[in-house]
C-alpha cells in the first residue's frame, strides 16, 4: 500500500485515479525490467519507487490521442 505520497496528491498530479494506475504500474513494470537486466538497484519495492517519482516530478504522464 502506498503512504507517502499520498493517493490524493497523485491523483491530482495525474487527473484522475484510473490514469494514476495506470501510469504507476508501467513505471513499475519498467523499473522491474530494469532490474532483472541489472541496469539499476533500488531498495524497497518499485510500486512505491514509481510513486514517489510522480510526486517528484520526475517522471510525467503523457495522454495519447
């Protein structure tokens, strides 16, 4: 479950929560490949990481037509 950042802060971030999901769990499918191929390390778990790059503003979701 995510604490910090809050859901709410990212659901303002992303507009809605379905967008928020959605984003979220592709960073964190992407930062688990990253992983499996040793290209990065994190500690902790990378649904979490995903989120606090979005409240970060280090990542942003892009809505495609």
């Amino acid at each position: 479950m995510i604490t910090k950042p809050s859901i709410d802060s990212l659901t303002k971030i992303a507009g809605n929560k379905y967008l928020l999901c959605c984003a979220i769990a592709k960073r964190a499918k992407d930062l688990n490949m990253k992983i499996a191929n040793d290209e990065i390390e994190i500690k902790g778990k990378t649904i979490s990481y995903a989120a606090q790059e979005l409240a970060d503003h280090k990542i942003k979701i892009i809505e495609e037509e």
